[in-house]
C-alpha cells in the first residue's frame, strides 16, 4: 500500500469496469476511501447489475484497503446528491472526484435518432455535471478538492460515428476548463483526461469501423488502431497524481494518458488571422485571401468520395 493519498475520501463513477475500475483501486492502493460507483448497466446503458460495484468493493478490501459501493446513476441532480451523501456517510468527508461513467450509442449522424442521442448525452456530460456540480458545494466550503473529469480525443478531434458522444466529451472539456475557473480561487482543482484503452466501450465498436472509414477516405484518429494492445490500468497512476498534494498548482489542463504516454494537450488558440483594417468584409476580398492564406492547404478529414 502507498501513502500519497492516505485519509482522502474518494468518488469515481462508471468504477466497476476498464478505466474506472482500475483507477478506483489505485486510489484505494495509494491510501484513499473509495466510493464505486457503478450501477452495472450494459455498454449501451441498459440492465443493473449491483455486484459490478460490489466486486470492486470486494477487491479493494481485500487487498487492505477502504472501499463501499455505490449503485446510482448520474443522469438526476438527485442522483449526483446521493453519490456524493454516500461519501460522506461512510468516510465523512470528500476530497476527489473522479467521473469514468460513459456509454456508447455510435450511429453515424444520418441515421442517429433523438434517443441516442439524448441517453449518451445525459449519462456523459448531465452525469459529470450532476457529480461536479454537488461536489463543488463541499469542495467551495472546505476550500479544496480536486476534480478529474473524462473527456476524449473524439471529443477534441472528432470520430466518424460518434456526433453523441463526441459533443459530450468536447462539452465535458470545456465544462472542465470552466469548473477550473469557478473554483480555482477555493483551492480546488479541475482537470480532464483523454484516455486510449482496451475497453467495453471500444470492444462495442464494431471491428469493421477503421475499415469503413478508410473506404470512405475518412481519417482515423491517431493511435486507434493499437487500442486493443493498451491496458485501462494504465489512465490511473496519472489520475492519481492529478488527484495528490503533487498537482496543487495543476488546474484547467486536458491530458492525454495512454501506456507509458501521458501528453498535456494544446489550448485552443488562434494559429492563422487575416485583418481588414476597414472592418467589415466584402466577400470578394474576404473570399481569395481567406483561400490563399487562411485555410490554405488544411486537410480535410473527410474529403468528397471519387466519382464512380
């Protein structure tokens, strides 16, 4: 057992499988009481399976350490409330919040119905907000916490197929970068991680996919293709760091954690300008200069397929 978190309390939700899973019981190995969170449900959010928590529960005590399930989901305020009571009740107090919970609805946005997307919606970006958001009122009056929220590369750079999940991880990238201004001031910190790993999740996907959108001239995502070799366990030491005294000063950031590999992503800045000292654009100006300079020789992700 280590000690770099020793007498913290803990939350991580979606904690019963893959990514969640091994973060949980890292925090509970370095020191932390651990609340998981997992109401065991089906990759596309359907079932309940209440011994997916209590497995991990089952565990984490047995390896020494603290640890108590949690089986409500984080779509409802009141849901949120209750996982956060939940620390409280059993550890009396709360110091990190870790949010894994996901599902997957991938459907290409064409065929995509207005149920698909509200469920990824809901479980993704309402359920990180519904956790953040009742843990910040503790956090603001206790003057700590530390936050680490998921988002991932489909949200930042986009995934054929995922228009749901994709705007619920950018929303949650940018949700975080928020949190970090609200409550930077009160000692808290909010970061998110972008994960590669062999998952649930990516086991869903169906293996033709890569296939599919190198057919159609679409640009896979950097790295996809090794997905099935990289180990979920591997996403939690950096959580646990960003989680410790170590990363008191670390706030508003965006990670990615893969293997060996941990990058701080780029801000969003502005890379090319074009200026009108007059103000306002006339198309005819605005329309060469923009193709001669501005968007010159940026490639397109997904170009027209060939004629037939």
């Amino acid at each position: 057992m280590g000690d770099i978190l020793q007498d913290k309390v803990a939350i991580v939700t979606g904690a019963g499988r893959g990514v969640g899973r091994g973060v949980a019981r890292l925090l509970a190995e370095e020191g932390a009481s651990v609340v998981v969170v997992d109401p065991g449900v089906n990759v596309d959010g359907s079932g309940f399976d209440q011994s997916v928590a209590q497995q991990v529960v089952n565990e984490i005590r047995q390896a020494g350490g603290k640890a108590v399930p949690c089986t409500e989901s984080v779509v409802t305020m009141s849901g949120g409330e209750k996982i956060i009571q939940t620390a409280i009740d059993n550890f009396g107090k709360l110091d990190i919040v870790v949010t894994c919970a996901g599902i997957l609805r991938d459907r290409m946005i064409f065929n995509m119905s207005e149920q698909e997307w509200d469920d990824v919606i809901s479980v993704h970006l309402k359920g990180t907000f519904a956790v953040v958001k009742n843990a910040s009122i503790l956090f603001r009056q206790q003057r700590s916490g530390r936050i680490i929220t998921f988002t991932s590369e489909s949200g930042l750079m986009g995934n054929s197929g995922q228009a749901n999940y994709g705007a619920a991880k950018s929303g949650i990238a940018g949700f975080t970068k928020v949190v970090a201004r609200d409550l930077g001031r009160y000692g808290v910190t909010a970061n998110a991680i972008a994960p590669r790993a062999s998952t649930r999740m990516i086991g869903n996907i169906p293996q033709s996919a890569s296939e599919i959108r190198a057919r159609g001239g679409v640009a896979p995502i950097a790295g996809e293709e090794d997905l099935s070799n990289l180990d979920p366990d591997d996403v939690a030491p950096f959580v646990c760091y960003l989680a410790s005294d170590y990363a008191a000063n670390i706030n508003g950031q965006t990670f990615l954690v893969y293997g060996g590999t941990v990058s701080l992503m780029s801000q969003p800045r502005p890379q090319r300008s074009i200026f009108n000292p007059e103000g306002l654009w006339k198309l005819e100006d605005l329309a060469p200069l923009s193709r001669n300079y501005l968007t010159k020789d940026i490639p397109n992700p997904a170009p027209p397929a060939p004629p037939r």
